[in-house]
C-alpha cells in the first residue's frame, strides 16, 4: 500500500470516528428532546394528580366538619327532646294520683308506657349520636393537620413542575439548535441512515459491539462483520435490527 493511500485510510478513519462521535452526542440530544416532548403530556398529568389530592383532602376535611356540625345539632335536639318527653312523663305519672275510674287508669298507662318508650328509643339515639359527634372531635383535627401539609407539599411540588413546564420551550429549542449544528457536520447520507433507524427503533440507534454481537438486539456478528466494524472506515449496521454499529475498546472485546 502506498503511503499516500496509507495517508487516505487514516484520514478515512478519523473522519469515521468523529462521525460516530458526533452521531452519539445526536442520539444524546433525541432522548431529550423525546423526554422533553414526553414531559409535556406526563407533567400536566402530575400536576392534575397533585391537585386532585388537595381537594380530595380538603373535601373531606369539609365533609368531617359538616358531619361533625349536624351530629351537634342532632345531639341538642335529641337531648331537648329527651327533656321534652321526660317532663311529659312527670306530668302523665303526678295524673296517676288523680286517677278514678279503672278506665282512665288504662289510658294513662297506656300515655306513660308510650312516653317511657319514645324517651328509651331517644336516649338510645342520643347515646349513638354522642358517640359519633366524639369520633367526629376525634377524627377533625387529624384530617386537618393531614390536609394543611399535604397543601404545603403538594404546592411545593406543583410550583416546581410548572417551572419545568414553563421551561420546556427554551430547553427544546436549545436542544433543536445543537441538533442543527451537528446535522451540519454529519455526511447526508449517514444522516439518511440514522434518521431512517431512528424512526423506526425505540432507544438507541448507534449501538457498540458487545461481545461480539450486537449490544441492541444481541445478535452475534460474523468475523469479517467485526473487521470491518474495527477498520473503522464506514458505517456498519446490523443486520439483524439495522442499528449503526461501532468498535469501543473499553467494552467491545
């Protein structure tokens, strides 16, 4: 070989390798702007989660402190009523000492023995009602103090997420800038190349060789495939999912 074709494989080479390189740092700027792009649909969802845990909580915060309200006025009612009844049956049972026939004796008793089971069908509600009104005590401030911090978190993060919201255009367009700057070095039909994979496969498109095989799809490579991945003088795809091979010393052999 003569030294100015030795000159021109060398050169061939490095050109290869810096192409690589910059095809890698492309593949680093698609993932975030998929990321990016991704982040649009998933962070407005987030947010929508966060705020419905708010309100989740603060509704039933509202709805404790509405039960425990009502219990209240349920539990004076009951207890007016109690006392209603009570004094009624005082009044029926001092009517006894009036009483002179057997017929007005029957129907007193008959007055009594009704008042006697409204007060035990009362106070068997008002015990219940005292019992949920002191669940009720017990439950509120729980919910409240539950509700105040999940506010506070829950605002922290929301505040955060709306920035990185906010940012997503400028980062976008910083990444489409050096994306550009990069299309401008890169040969158009290596480009053509990636593009095409890149369109057509999930996660990487420039993939190194891994113990022989394809580190992507782990399809092992024929000896002369991985001497002309090491000449490091074209690109190589695989043949197997088409992704652009290359030779790293560090982890290929």
């Amino acid at each position: 070989m003569g030294a100015n074709m030795k000159v021109g494989v060398v050169k061939e080479e490095i050109r290869m390798q810096g192409d690589i390189e910059l095809l890698l740092k492309l593949q680093v700027i698609d993932y975030d702007l998929g990321e990016l792009e991704r982040s649009k649909e998933y962070l407005p969802d987030m947010m929508g989660n966060l705020n419905s845990e708010i309100q989740d909580t603060q509704k039933k915060l509202e709805e404790t402190s509405a039960a425990l309200e009502e219990a209240k006025i349920t539990q004076k009612n009951l207890e007016l009523e109690v006392k209603t009844n009570e004094a009624e049956l005082q009044k029926y049972q001092q009517q006894m000492m009036n009483i002179k026939t057997n017929k007005e004796y029957d129907a007193l008793v008959a007055q009594i023995d009704s008042v006697k089971s409204t007060i035990s069908v009362r106070e068997q509600e008002l015990l219940e009602t005292m019992e949920k009104t002191d669940t009720l005590k017990a439950e509120l401030p729980e919910i409240q103090k539950k509700y105040e911090q999940l506010k506070e978190n829950n605002s922290r993060q929301l505040h955060i997420l709306q920035e990185k919201i906010d940012s997503i255009g400028d980062t976008i367009a910083a990444k489409e800038k050096e994306r550009a700057a990069i299309l401008k070095q890169v040969p158009k039909s290596t480009m053509s190349i990636y593009e095409r994979v890149h369109r057509g496969k999930d996660g990487a498109v420039v993939v190194p060789v891994r113990r022989r095989s394809c580190s992507a799809c782990n399809k092992a490579l024929t000896p002369k495939k991985i001497q002309e991945i090491r000449r490091n003088n074209r690109i190589n795809t695989c043949e197997s999912c088409g992704r652009l091979l290359f030779w790293d010393d560090n982890i290929s052999d």
